[in-house]
C-alpha cells in the first residue's frame, strides 16, 4: 500500500505539473497576441528558469528570435511589452531603456535534445535557431557559416524526419540547398514551404530563382510573378519584376521583358541592375524612350567605367548615336574633370577602330583632365600611354 501511494502520488503531482505547464504556455501565448513580450518571457522565466521544459524553452526561443528589440549574437536580448498600435519595429535597431534577458537558445535546447532526443519539436526550433544566426550574423557569429548551414540542414532534416516540421524548416532545408547550389533539391523544400504558408513571398522568390537556375523559366515567372505581387517592399518587389524580366528575356520575349523591366523601375527608380537591361531592351526594341533611359542610366554613376562599358554593350550596332550622346554631355560636367576625362576617354575608344586622329585627339584630352582628377599610378594611364602610342599616326 505505501508504494501504491507513492505511486498515485506522482502521479497526480506529474498531472498537476503538467496542467501548471499548460496554464503558463497558455498565458504566455496570450500575452504575445496582445504584444506583450517581455511580460510574456518573464512568465516563462519564471516557471522554468533552468530551462527544464521544451515546450517552455521553444515558447522562450521563439519569443527570442520573432520579437527582440536588440540582440547580442542572438545569447543576450532586450524585450518590450507594446502599447497597442506599436511595432516592434518601431524599436529595433533603436536607443532605448529597454530589459535585458540572457538566454542562450543553442545551449538550452541541446541540452534538451540530449535528455529528449525524440522531442521533434526541439530540432524544429534549433534549425531555425541557426539560421536566424546565419542570416543576421554570417560570418561574424560563433560558429562559421559552414558549421551553421550544416546545423541548419541536420536539424530541421530531423524535425522532417519526426513529422513536426513547420514552415520554417522545410524554408530553412530550402535555403541551405541554395546556398549550396543544389537546385533541384532546394525546389521540393520550397514548394512544401509554400503549401504552409501561401503568404510569405520570399519563398515564391527563391524557389523561382531555383527554377531560372534549372532552365525551367516557366515555372521562374509563375513563382516570380506570385512574388511579386506579395512583397511589399519596393527593393524585393523591383528585385522579383527583374527576375521575371530576365526569365522573358532568355524566352526571347522582348515584350513581355520590358513589361516587366518597366515594372521593376516603377517599384524602385533608379536602380543600376534594372535600368541596364531595361536600356537594353528598348534600343533593341528601338522604341523611343531610349534615349531618355540612357540619359537617366547615364546620370547613375557618370565617371564610374562599368556605365561606359554597358553602353558601349548596348549601342555595339549603333555607335554613332552613342558619340553624339557623349559629346552632348560636356556642357553638363565642365567643372569635374573625372567625368569629363572620361567622356573623352570612351570617346577615343569609340573612334579608334576608323579614326585615329579624332581618336588619338580625344585621348590627349581625357590624359589631362584625367591628370587632375585621378590618383597617379592608375591603371587608365598606362592604358592612355598605349592607345596615345597607337593612334600617333
């Protein structure tokens, strides 16, 4: 009879223990949906301080990762309970009197896969761990970039393998294959990915750059597309319409890559990798915004040699057009010999092949205003004393 007692003594302490658990998650989780977050962790601390319950700790690493303030490599956080209408990110990043938590999600739930080793829910979480690390610290993190991704695949692989894998996993395996260049396992990750979460754009996005990768560009467009119509980031949203232009593109459908080309530029002006091909195409296509385009594509980065080199890529069929553009430019830059020097310079390389006195004319003037404007010892000049040499006559 005293152990029968004993026994339905523990028993009934296990379930009272059990039922405590589930009242202080629940509370907890209500606390997060009114964003109070520090209240939220303090609750949990203060039920299992020494990390015992992995319910608890995911609970405490999740609010670590989704909700900090401020991070000190992910091992030190600062949290905020939110005033209704606030976002957390409307004090991440910024000075503040905030509190400061050490909590260390790596260590705690190690420690728990080794005295629970089937506890799926523990690698779900660590494998997201790792890639948070991964994608805020990279190199500057304890580990190296290849110990996390190694750390990221084995163990969301075995959150797959135990059935609790959630959307971040199969994104996260998703991500590693990527990284690695292994495309066609990154695809089946992604794509499960989507099915959890239909919302989240940036797995449209990389699945449909795994896809340009593989050559499958019907299926990069259909999940670009789908990207683009949700981020609402004007970078990512740009970034997205670009890659579908260039999936047009290498179908050789002109109109339906400057279509998209012309969308990137409208959700982020001005943006190098969009307005070259976009150029591009509408002097292939010979439609009348070019000039304006290569006017605007021009302004970007008018002393820097890679603008010079892409239109001389584009006009390579018209090059007359291109010398009268640079010559119209001289009255715009009279007071910076940089550009000047340089509209000089692409100009003697555009008439070096049939004219070498109007060639070798214009390389004496971009020599001296290069002179002014340029570090001794650059390569230009070495360049310029060859070309001088060459077109003497």
């Amino acid at each position: 009879m005293k152990y029968l007692f004993t026994l339905l003594f523990l028993a009934a302490s296990l379930s009272l223990s059990a039922q405590k658990e589930a009242d202080v998650l629940k509370e907890a989780n209500t606390l997060i949906a009114s964003k109070q977050y520090e209240s939220a962790f303090r609750k949990l601390e203060e039920f299992d301080k020494d990390n015992t319950r992995p319910a608890v700790v995911v609970l405490k690493a999740n609010i670590m990762m989704d909700y900090f303030v401020t991070s000190m490599m992910h091992q030190m956080f600062a949290l905020k309970d939110l005033a209704p209408g606030e976002d957390i990110m409307d004090y991440r990043g910024k000075e503040g009197h905030f509190s400061m938590f050490t909590f260390v999600p790596n260590e705690a739930l190690e420690a728990l896969i080794a005295k629970y080793p089937d506890n799926c829910a523990l690698y779900n979480t660590l494998g997201h761990f790792y890639h948070e690390v991964y994608t805020k610290y990279g190199e500057n993190w304890l580990k190296t970039p290849d110990e996390l991704l190694n750390l990221m695949e084995a163990n969301c692989a075995k959150a797959v393998v135990g059935k609790c894998a959630g959307f971040d996993a199969y994104e996260t395996l998703g991500f590693v294959a990527l990284n690695r260049e292994k495309y066609s396992e990154a695809i089946p990750f992604y794509l499960e990915a989507i099915k959890l979460d239909k919302e989240y754009a940036t797995s449209y996005y990389n699945v449909a750059y795994a896809y340009l990768y593989k050559d499958d560009r019907a299926n990069a467009i259909k999940y670009g597309t789908e990207a683009y119509n949700r981020y609402t980031d004007a970078a990512y949203k740009a970034d997205a319409a670009r890659m579908v232009g260039m999936a047009y593109s290498e179908l050789s459908d002109g109109v339906n890559a400057t279509l998209w080309y012309e969308k990137s530029n409208v959700a982020d002006p001005g943006n190098y990798y969009t307005l070259r091909p976009l150029l591009d195409a509408y002097v292939l296509n010979k439609d009348a915004r070019a000039a304006a385009t290569r006017n605007e594509f021009f302004n970007l980065a008018p002393g820097n040699p890679t603008i010079y080199a892409d239109l001389e890529k584009i006009y390579h069929n018209d090059k007359d057009s291109l010398i009268a553009f640079y010559n119209s430019k001289f009255g715009s830059f009279t007071n910076d010999d940089k550009v000047t020097g340089s509209l000089h310079f692409y100009l003697g390389s555009l008439y070096i092949d049939n004219d070498n006195p109007t060639a070798h004319s214009h390389f004496l003037k971009a020599k001296a205003h290069l002179t002014k404007s340029v570090e001794a010892g650059n390569s230009v000049f070495d360049v310029l004393e060859e070309v001088l040499e060459y077109t003497k006559g």
